[in-house]
C-alpha cells in the first residue's frame, strides 16, 4: 500500500508570481544591475505582484567571484517599495537567488 503524498492548499500563497533571471545576460556592471532590477520591480508592482524570485547564480564563473548577488542584496533594500529581501529556498536556487517581497 503506498502513502499518498500530502498536498498543502495553501503552497500556491509562497510561489514567486514573477521571475526575473539575470543568467545570459553578459558581463554586467553595478549600473546595468541596477537598472535591470529597478525595471522588474516596477514591473511587477505595476501587475501587482509582491513575491519575485529574482535568479543571481552564485557567481561560480565570475573572474573575482560573485558581483550581482553582493550589490543586488545592498541596492534593492534601498528601494521604498521592498519590504524584504532573502536568499530563495533550495528547491528556488537557494544560494542562486533571491526571494524579493514588494508593496
């Protein structure tokens, strides 16, 4: 006899409504950061979004190490409408992203 597996109803209330990846995007500086993920929350607030996954990678193949990760955890809490900013959950990229709340 197997065990059917639980289903939470409410799981779908934790789930990004938008995803915003800056994977294949080329070699950034601090300014193109900025803009990118100034445009998605904007973005998104203006659907009325409040849970963003925002995909950094861990900077594994960057020269000096992780670049957007470090500067995206200092900007975004800068931003009126951000109220909380965390490393995702593994099953979302873990130590690859960022779970973004917004007003």
């Amino acid at each position: 006899m197997s065990k059917k597996k639980k289903l939470n109803k409410y799981a779908h209330l934790q789930e990004p409504q938008a995803i915003f990846d800056y994977h294949d995007r080329g070699e950034l500086r601090e300014e193109d950061i900025q803009s990118l993920a100034k445009d998605f929350i904007e973005e998104s607030s203006k659907n009325g979004f409040q849970r963003l996954l925002i995909i950094t990678g861990k900077g594994l193949h960057s020269v000096e190490g992780p670049v957007i990760r470090p500067f995206l955890l200092w900007y975004l809490h800068k931003l009126p409408q951000v109220l909380s900013v965390q490393t995702a959950r593994r099953d979302r990229g873990g130590d690859g992203a960022l779970e973004v709340r917004i007003r």
